[in-house]
C-alpha cells in the first residue's frame, strides 16, 4: 500500500468524467490524482483514509476528495473473505479544474465556484440533508451527453459551493508533497495499524514496521500525520467502535471496547469520550435521535 500518483484517462470528447463501478471491494492502494472526485456510496461500507484522519462510511455517503489528497476506501474486511459475495456500488465524477476548464473557472461569473474549489482541497463529506440532493444531480450527469452534461455539473458545482460550514477531511490546509520513499513507508503504517487495531500494538511493533527506532518513527508520525501514534490509534479504534453502535447487534458496550482493541473498559469510555465528545451511550442516544421521523 503506497501512495500512487496517477491520472484518471480522459476521453478526448470529455472534460468531465463520470465512472460508474461495481466490483467486489473498493480500489485498495493509497493513492491520489490531479483531478477533483466526487464520490458516491451507493453500496458498500468501510473506512476512508483521507491523508491523516479516517472516517466511516456506508452506502448514501458522498465524499469530495480534492487535488492530489492523498486517499483509499478501504472495504471491510468481510468483502475480502473468501466465499463472499458482496459488492460495491459507486458512481463518481472526475474533473480537473487547472486542465480543459482552467479558462472556464476564469470566468467572472464562476468566481465564486472557482473559490469553492480553492478552499476545499481538504476534501469533505456532503452533509446528509443535502446527500439526496446531490444524488440526484450526479445520476442527471451519468444520464446526459454533450452540452446538457455540462449544464448539469455546473448546477451541481452551483448547489456544492452553496453549502456552509463543510468540516474538511484532513487537518492540512493542502495535501502534503510525498516522495515516493515517504509515500510508501505512510502507506505501509497506515495499512499495519488498519489491520491491526483490534489487537495489542506497540510503538516497537509499528516502529518496526516503517524500519525506524521507536524515537526516530514518534518524531516522524508526528511530522507526516499531525497525530501521535497512540492517538492516531485511539481514532481508528474509536471509529471502528463507532460503525458497530451504529450498526447494531452488539452485545454490549464492553464487547465492542475489547473488540476494538481496549482492555479496560474505563479507558474505552475515556478516550470515547476524548474523541467524539460524547459518551458511547450519549453517541448511540445521539445517534438514533437522528434517525428517529421528525
């Protein structure tokens, strides 16, 4: 797992790109583009690993993922057993903004568009009261051609930057520039501590893992990630722990503490509670208010 710099294939006759995929898991290398993407979950459930910070996600989900932001939806790992049958659905748009529409966003009337998308390299999730929306706006570009496609991405980058308070999906105002030594080792961290959280890692097992001395790996982690280890790891386990509330049939809140990798339930709470503010009760209380018809 490294961080692959590529470029989505563009059509000769296209400047916006639309990529409907069912697969049986998501793409899984690290990876980052030139172009903007706009995804949507349409089917499947995993982790989104945006440049330094993770987040859930499942189907009705959107994502935008700004230039060169470093990313992977990684699928559950239930997708990789092997009698599986379980695919993912999603339809995305591709677009760079600096190559064939460069001149377009230069427009005057596009200023506003123009400074959405300079402000919005951290990538965002669509807020779930627009989710719809913008559904709706995406499947009316996959279903048209020629100047009408056009038209429709314009009212959907019109209704985008319309939205308020977007909360980014890194912690960096820009993405980071990884050389490819960097990119791999990040890559190969991130993807050890993914498939590891539920058991007991230490700072010499992940240190190892990116051929550094414990010191040497907290100074760099730090560095390329703006986390500590331990609290980068508390946020895996703690967003994992999150997926199982709100997925329901769990036993109990200490079955899901001691599968997420914590051996006491009184940290669990703790660092529940340092990470989404809320204890695991008032998340799952909080959570089902919000579900519940108004």
């Amino acid at each position: 797992m490294k961080v692959l710099q590529f470029t989505i294939p563009v059509p000769r006759d296209k400047t916006v790109i639309v990529q409907k995929d069912v697969l049986p898991h998501f793409y899984p290398h690290f990876h980052r583009h030139e172009e903007i993407q706009l995804t949507w979950i349409q089917q499947g459930e995993g982790t989104l690993v945006a440049e330094n910070n993770m987040y859930s996600f499942r189907g009705g989900d959107i994502y935008w993922l700004g230039v060169n932001l470093p990313h992977v939806f990684k699928s559950d790992p239930s997708y990789f057993a092997p009698a599986s049958r379980k695919k993912i659905r999603t339809l995305s748009i591709f677009f760079n903004a600096s190559g064939r529409l460069d001149s377009f966003f230069d427009l005057p009337e596009i200023k506003n568009v123009k400074n959405f998308l300079q402000n919005q390299q951290s990538g965002f999730k669509v807020p779930a009261g627009h989710a719809e929306e913008i559904a709706r706006k995406m499947l009316r570009i996959e279903h048209s051609t020629g100047i009408d496609q056009l038209v429709h991405f314009i009212e959907l980058l019109k209704s985008l930057s319309s939205f308020q308070e977007l909360l980014p999906l890194s912690d960096r105002s820009q993405p980071v520039g990884y050389s490819e030594h960097e990119g791999i080792r990040i890559g190969a961290i991130y993807n050890y501590i993914i498939q590891q959280f539920d058991k007991q890692i230490t700072l010499e097992d992940v240190a190892r893992q990116a051929h550094m001395t414990p010191q040497a790996f907290c100074r760099y982690f730090k560095k390329h990630t703006l986390h500590t280890f331990v609290g980068f790891l508390n946020k895996v386990r703690i967003n994992e722990a999150c997926k199982r509330f709100t997925d329901g049939g769990y036993d109990s809140i200490a079955t899901v503490a001691y599968n997420c990798g914590f051996n006491s339930i009184t940290n669990f709470n703790r660092v529940f509670k340092g990470v989404t503010g809320k204890s695991p009760s008032e998340y799952m209380e909080s959570y089902s208010t919000t579900l519940a018809p108004s």
